[in-house]
C-alpha cells in the first residue's frame, strides 16, 4: 500500500511541476497597442553621463508599429531623467 502511496505522490509531484513549467514559459498573447520588453542592453555603460546622450539597445515585442517618443531612466535610484527618443526600428 505505502508503494502505491509513494508512486502516486511522486507522480502527481511530477505532474504538478510539468504543468507549472509549461505555464510559466507559454508566451501571452500581446494585447492591441501593447509593446512587451524583452531586454535591454547599454553598450558604452561606463561613459553614461546625466546630461550627455547615450544609446540603449532595447528589444521589444509588439503589437503593430510602436510610436516612442520618450524615454526615461533612473540611474542608481536617481532620476527619472526623460529625454526625446531619436530612433526606433
């Protein structure tokens, strides 16, 4: 009975964690006008000043062609500094 009891439990663990998984890597539909970050990446990270412009590499999924304008960033909990976005592609 305890082998029974014990396969059981293992299984349904397995089961529980499988399906947890599949859930947690399935990608969401993107809702219309939603844009989905997918990373960002600053290439000349030491030479980042608050006042000079710099490039930020960001990846993103959306839905349609997105109009940005504006970004902002918080560099080390100060900020947020905003400025004119000059490309998006």
């Amino acid at each position: 009975m305890r082998r029974v009891t014990a396969f059981l439990l293992t299984s349904l663990m397995g089961g529980t964690i499988l399906l947890a998984s599949s859930c947690a890597t399935a990608p969401t539909p993107l809702a219309p006008g939603e844009v989905r970050l997918l990373r960002i990446d600053v290439p000349n990270e030491v030479g980042i000043k608050k006042s000079l412009p710099f490039t930020v590499n960001i990846v993103f999924e959306a839905d349609g062609k997105p109009q940005i304008k504006t970004a902002c960033f918080s560099f080390s909990g100060d900020g947020p500094y905003c400025s004119k976005v000059l490309d998006v592609s």
